[in-house]
C-alpha cells in the first residue's frame, strides 16, 4: 500500500502549488478530501488485490459521491448517494465556475462553482497518478500529469511561484519514485539498511578521500537544489521566470509588450468613422465633464509623436493602494476631488490596454492586474482589457491660479531632459514662428495661453478632418500655410511650439467628456481627441486646448478656465457651462471614409514596450547577484573562522582558570572519547580539534592509528620544524596524553601560543593558494556539511524501514 500513499502524498504537494490562484484556503481543504478519497480506494485495491482496471472506475464514483455530499448535499439522497437534482446542481454549480474563471483575474474569490471545478480536476489528476503508479507500475510518467497541475499557477498566475512551493511539489514527486524503487527491491527481499556508525576517527586527506556514494535520493536532492539556485544565478530568457528572482526579472504574466495601433492613426480613424457608437459612460459626483486620457505621447522625432515604454511595477498595482503622486505637483496644491464610475463599452473594437483616466487620478478601483506608469500615471495592463469593465476613478484635480502659474519656478532638469527634446533638422521657419506669435519677456504660462489663442483665435486656423498626416512635412504645412487640421495636428504643433520656448511637453490622446444624456456623460468615437499637456513646476501636468471648439471645431471640446487670465478663478479644469453635444456626421467634411483614410500616414506605431517590472537595471541586478554569490562563497570560510575563535576562547579561558569537574561534551568527533572531563581537558580536546582541522584544510593527513605523540614526531621530521615549534608540537601531544591517561593535563598556559605557532609552521609549508582555499573554503568545514547531509539522508533511510508490528502473541 505503500504506493498508493506516495501517489495522494505527491498529488497534494503539486496542488498546494495552486495557493496564489485563490483567496484564502478553503479550496485547499476541500481538495485534500478528493485526493484522500482517491487514495483511500487505491489502498483497499491493492490491499485486496482488486483488479487494476478496476480501481480507477471506483475512484471516480467515490469522488462523484464525495462531490454530491460537499456541494449538492442537499439534493442528493441520504447526502451521499447521487440523483438527478443532485446531477443537475453539479452541473449548474461547473457552469457558474467556468464562468467565474473568465471574469475574475487570479487571485480569485474561492466561490463553490471555483471550488467545485478545482476540486474535481484535483481528483482526476489524483486518478491519473494513482493508475500509472499503482496500477500500471509506470511512476515516472506520472510526473506528466503532475506538471500539468503544476504549471497551471506558473501560466495564470501574475506572480511567480514560490519556490518553497517548488520544493514540496519536486519532494512529492521524489517520494513517489522513491517508493516504487522501495517496492520493486521488495519482490527480491527485505531491504537491508546499511547504517553508519558515528566516526571517530580522523578524516582522510582530500587526495585519499573515497567519492561519495551515489543514490536516488542524493541525486534528486541535488538536482532540487540546483533547479532553485541556478534561476537565482542566470539570466532569464522570458519576461516570466519560473520563481520570483534572477537577473532580468519580470513579473508580468502578460509578456514585455503590448500591441496597440497607432494611437494618432486610430485617433484619426476613429473620428473618421461614419457610425457615432458610444465608447463609454460615466457619472461624476459634479456636474462637470472632464477629458479621459489614455496614452501621453512624450517623444518627437521630427515625423510623429510617440511615446516611451510604460513602467509598472508591482508593488503600484492600483488594486492595492491609491495611484502614485502627480509628478511636478506639489502637496500644497489647492485640489479639487470628484469621484467619477466609468462602464466601458463591451463592444469596443480592439482590446484596450490602457484605462481612459481623468488626470490626474488619485485612486482607481477595478478588477484585474493594472499597473500605472509613474512619470506619466498612465494606467494599463498587460493581462486584461478594459471593454466591459466598470471601475471608480477618484480625481485629484490642482486648481492653480493665474498668479500661481505665472510664478511657477523653472522645471527640474529630469523634466526638461526628456520634454524639451526636438530633432535638431527642426525647420527653422517653424522656431521663428514660436518667437513671433508669443511676448518675449513673457512668463512661460502667459506664452503657452498666446500659443492657445494664436490656434484659437489669432492665426486663422480652421477644423477639418480633409488634412494630410502629422508627419514632418505636414506639421510645417499646417503651421506656415495651410492652416487647416483636426485636434492631432493642433495638439502636436502646439507641444512643438512650447519645447522651442522652453516649457516641457507632450501630447495626449484620449477622449473629451462627451454629451450629457439625463445626468450620464456619453462618450462616443467622435469624441476621441488629442491636446497638449504642458508642465508647470508646483502644480503638475495641464492641458490646454488649441483646436477650435463648438460648431466650427470639435463639438465636445473645452478650454480650460486657467487659461483664461480674466476670470481670476480658483476653479481647474471645469468648464464654465455645459458642452454641446459632439458633433455628428453632419458636421465632418463631405468626403468619405475611405478617401479619408486614404490620406492617413501608413507608419505603423508597432507595440510599445512595456518593463511590467524593471525594477534596477541589468547591470545593476548582475553585479547585485555577483555580490550575492561571493557572500555564499564566503560563508564556509565565516563559519570555519567563528568556530576556531570559539574554540580560541575556550583553551584560552581554560588555562587561567582553576580546575572544576563538570562534564564537557566534546564539540565533534575529533579521534578522542572522553568520558568524564573539566574545562581544562575541554579545552585540551578543542585545542586538539583545531589542530585535526588545520591538517585537513592544509592537505595534510592523520593516521587513525597514530597517536599524539607519533603524530607530532612524524610532523616534526617530514616538515623540519625549527626546535621551538618541535617543543609546541611535543607539550600539545603531551597535553593530549595527560588528558587521556592521567588525572589532569597538567599546566596548560602555553598552550594557545603552541597551537599558533604550529599552525604558522604548517601553513609555511604549503603553497599560496592552498593557504587561500584554507581561509574561504576550508575542507574541513565542508566535510562537516557532508556529514550532515548524510546524516539527513540516513534518517530518511531509517524512517522507510519502519515497520508497524503487532505485539507478539503470548500463549496460555
């Protein structure tokens, strides 16, 4: 029966694997009773000899029996035995599961439907082990099924596996091919143990040093141990590595990069489109409507605006706290909150990776793993999409004042590094034309409004969707001659006319508020837009508006109420009355769709790259690991070294003090038994030790049959020692005799000096680099590990040959 423990024991230890799957571990114990069952009827099988082909069929009525009785209970008769409103309870509660798994994202609530889908295939994989190890006698291929319970976590799960969790599940695998080894050796014979007596003799020298003896289980022990330490050493080659460390680490389940269009082209498609569908709505806790941003396009290089590689770390994840702080604004920001419920349509047309936000967001409460860019709080996922998702977004919106963005102080160098980059083929006319439309002695925000109103108001511009690209011919046509674009073309010029004047920054793309409709803001796919957000120091991000509103512009659009100097108003970004509603099909130029698109760039944006989990560079993250590598190098030379500092102490104390009859336990087996000592002869005996110690780490070797004094004669000719070291080297050997045949050992005060100078001696003796090995990687100190993991292993060779007995039968 041993078999059939080891399959439901390996079996268990795989699915504690499945912990991150799931909120708390009720699934976990109704689990285990699955798997019990199962190897309850596989020991009956094999205790009575039922037939192999037998056995499974059992299995899986005592598991539909054990399923009726946790979950449809009720229905069922008597609680056990299934009937029809039983079956169809099941069937309903597998239904409601399946569907719980395509809506929620890991770690997921354990519901009855999850726990009952669970715990079914927990038992089909416990059959499936039982059979091919109990029955078939073909253990080794259960590690199939068992890895296809195990990979489950490792493929869904965000985080990686744990690797205790590792352990347990190669350990439960391990055991089960250990006892089918156990119970083939079994039809030849009982297994006799060879145990290992205690060794009290000195160690053999590394160059006559037996190898060690080779077994399953060092062999698996060993591969366990390098399956662990190799990843914590190599670079990975996926974004998602099997444990939650090694060089190159990400954590993101959903790959390094997200394929998204072209987010100006599918701007520009979207407002090109002849149907108005509704993208998403929302309700505020005001009245007012606010631009939805989902990308921030900080990068241009003299053809199209794009943007750098989002970062989401996991420790940001907006499921678990509120969103990152605004860059640039500061805590004393008079902010105005509003809450806003956002429902995406389920209908959108292509995944949506990124989460339309007002900006900037102070806190965001949705389902699934959402990560925000830092620099940006641009909020996106590389596992889920927003369509169909409903989730709160809490705002915290800076109301600057005109004064208070006059007097903003110069940006920080990190900001202008990055949002003041222009190519340097920049035509020239169009750094002329930043200097002509704005006030020279101007502060930075009364130059961005001069830029507002010189597309607004002052330079003739006209809104029309019959424009070419916005690449770097386009841009110097729209500036200097044509004059005619949609919202990408002014959003983007005005970005590149503020980096020529010195004011950081970029362009974003999303959505205007939309229409309100009985107190809900409708947002359609004519709403999608595109502004230029521009940064002041102290308060953060702004946007401005410099395409045309209202009936000859984009109808749902708004300019700001900061970039109006004459309404001193401490109000943000709310408008002063409610927009019209967008604009329909009416008011798009009369061409077609296709003519449109026809003029659209044909660049293609590709995927953008995403670090899910950066963390610190990959130089860095070797170099850490380099460090983290020599400190376990260095751990048996730190061990070998506080081992002869204690026993230093303990000779050193001795011989100052008196002698005290107390029983001393020797240290380690060193090649003396003492039976009855005082601290004095404890010390002798760890004096004794260091000395054995350092003719091992030295290469040197000691008979088992020498004694001190023969030892010390035979050291003294092979390596001429000088005559005060033959004296230190005969009082040792001396010492250690009194200890052993006499009362006392006599007078122990040059005994630390004796066992300085010999080691020096010895040292002396040998090469540079056995002396170095000897200090960071002493032999003896490493044998000591290897008798310990034999010891290990030797009690697990006990605990198999235990055996139950029953007491022997006494007759009358």
């Amino acid at each position: 029966m041993r078999l059939p423990l080891a399959s439901g024991a390996a079996t268990g230890a795989v699915a504690i694997a499945l912990y991150p799957l799931f909120q708390g571990g009720a699934w976990f114990w109704t689990c285990l009773g699955a798997i019990l069952v199962v190897t309850g009827i596989g020991m009956l099988g094999s205790r009575y000899t039922l037939p192999n082909w037998l056995v499974p069929p059992a299995q899986l009525v005592a598991v539909w029996i054990y399923l009726t009785a946790v979950f449809t209970g009720g229905k069922a008769w008597i609680g056990l035995v299934p009937t029809k409103d039983s079956v169809i309870g099941l069937a309903k509660l597998l239904g409601t599961g399946f569907a719980d798994i395509q809506r929620f994202a890991a770690p997921v609530p354990s519901g009855t439907g999850i726990t009952l889908l669970t715990c079914g295939g927990v038992g089909l994989i416990a059959i499936l082990v039982d059979l091919l190890a109990s029955r078939l006698r073909r253990a080794a291929l259960t590690g199939l099924p068992l890895l296809a319970l195990f990979t489950v976590p490792a493929a869904v799960a965000s985080e990686p596996i744990m690797w205790p969790m590792f352990i347990v599940a190669a350990l439960g695998y391990l055991g089960l091919l250990a006892a089918d080894g156990r119970e083939r050796i079994t039809h030849w014979g009982r297994a006799v143990l060879v145990r290992r007596a205690p060794s009290f003799v000195a160690p053999k020298p590394a160059s006559d040093a037996g190898t060690l003896r080779l077994s399953g289980k060092r062999i698996g022990f060993a591969a366990i141990a390098l399956a662990i330490l190799l990843p914590a050493l190599l670079p990975t080659l996926e974004p998602n590595p099997l444990f939650g460390f090694g060089v190159g680490n990400g954590k993101g389940r959903g790959g390094n990069s997200i394929s998204i269009p072209n987010p100006i082209v599918n701007l520009r498609g979207q407002l090109s489109l002849p149907n108005n569908s509704t993208v998403l709505t929302y309700t505020g806790s005001d009245s007012f409507p606010r631009y939805l941003r989902l990308y921030a396009l900080d990068i241009f290089d003299g053809e199209q605006w794009t943007m750098k590689g989002p970062q989401g770390h996991p420790e940001d994840r907006i499921s678990e706290g509120p969103m990152p702080p605004a860059p640039g604004q500061s805590p004393s920001m008079p902010v105005t909150q509003a809450t806003l419920k956002v429902k995406v349509s389920d209908q959108f047309r292509e995944p949506l990776k990124f989460l339309p936000l007002p900006y900037p967001a102070g806190r965001v409460r949705i389902e699934g793993d959402w990560r925000p860019d830092r620099d940006t709080l641009m909020v996106f996922s590389t596992m889920d999409t927003a369509g169909g998702l409903a989730y709160e977004v809490v705002t915290n919106e800076p109301q600057p004042t005109a004064e208070m963005l006059k007097a903003a102080p110069p940006a920080p160098p990190e900001i202008n590094e990055r949002y003041l980059q222009l190519p340097e083929n920049l035509p020239a006319e169009i750094r002329d034309l930043a200097r002509q439309v704005t006030e020279r002695g101007a502060s930075r925000y009364e130059q961005a409004i001069q830029l507002q109103e010189f597309f607004t108001k002052d330079g003739g511009f006209t809104y029309s969707l019959a424009t070419q690209g916005h690449n770097g011919p386009a841009l110097t046509e729209f500036l200097l001659r044509a004059r005619t674009g949609y919202c990408e073309q002014f959003a983007a010029s005005m970005a590149v006319l503020a980096r020529i004047l010195g004011i950081p920054a970029r362009v974003a793309i999303g959505y205007t508020g939309g229409s309100n409709a009985s107190g809900e803001w409708q947002v359609r796919t004519h709403d999608s837009h595109a502004w230029p957000e521009l940064y002041f120091e102290d308060t953060g991000w702004l946007r401005f508006e410099p395409t045309p509103t209202g009936g000859a512009g984009q109808g749902s659009a708004t300019v700001p109420l900061y970039t109006r100097p004459e309404i001193m108003t401490t109000g943000g970004d709310e408008p002063a009355a409610t927009p019209t509603a967008n604009s329909t099909d009416a008011d798009l130029p009369n061409q077609s769709a296709g003519n449109r698109r026809d003029l659209m760039p044909d660049r293609d944006f590709g995927g953008v790259p995403v670090a899910v989990d950066e963390g610190v560079p990959v130089a860095l993250q070797v170099g850490l690991g380099a460090v983290v590598v020599l400190l376990i190098a260095l751990i048996p030379g730190l061990l070998r070294w506080e081992l002869r500092a204690r026993r230093r102490r303990s000779y050193s104390r001795a011989t100052e003090d008196p002698p005290s009859h107390e029983e001393a336990v020797t240290p380690e087996p060193t090649g003396i038994v003492v039976v009855r000592t005082d601290r004095r002869e404890a010390a002798v005996v760890a004096a004794w030790a260091e000395l054995d110690d350092a003719l091992y780490d030295y290469g040197m070797s000691r008979q088992p049959s020498e004694s001190p004094r023969a030892l010390a004669r035979r050291l003294t000719e092979q390596y001429g020692f000088d005559a005060e070291t033959s004296a230190a080297m005969a009082r040792i050997a001396t010492a250690v005799e009194r200890m052993l045949f006499a009362r006392t050992p006599g007078d122990l005060g040059s005994l630390p000096g004796d066992l300085r100078r010999v080691r020096r001696a010895l040292a002396a003796t040998v090469t540079r680099g056995r002396r170095i090995r000897a200090t960071l990687l002493p032999p003896s100190t490493l044998l000591r590990a290897r008798r310990l993991g034999t010891r290990m292993l030797d009690g697990f060779d006990r605990l198999e040959n235990l055996r139950l007995r029953r007491p022997a039968r006494r007759d009358a």
